[in-house]
C-alpha cells in the first residue's frame, strides 16, 4: 500500500503490463494454432 501512495499511476502500469501479457499469450496461441493448421 505504501508503494502505492509513492505511485499513484502503479496500477495504471500493471493493468499495461498485464494487457501487453495477454496479447502476447494470444498471439502464441494464435501462432501456434496457425503453425498447427499449416
């Protein structure tokens, strides 16, 4: 919580960081779906 108070935009950059992380998790399922259908 203290970190918090020092950076109020921590959870904007988590809520970044794990958006990135889902698209990346996607994209490799994509790819390796699409190197399965290939």
């Amino acid at each position: 919580m203290a970190s918090a108070r020092l950076q109020p935009d921590a959870n904007a950059i988590f809520a970044l960081a794990g958006h990135a992380l889902n698209q990346l998790k996607m994209l490799s399922i994509s790819g390796k779906l699409k190197g399965d259908v290939d």
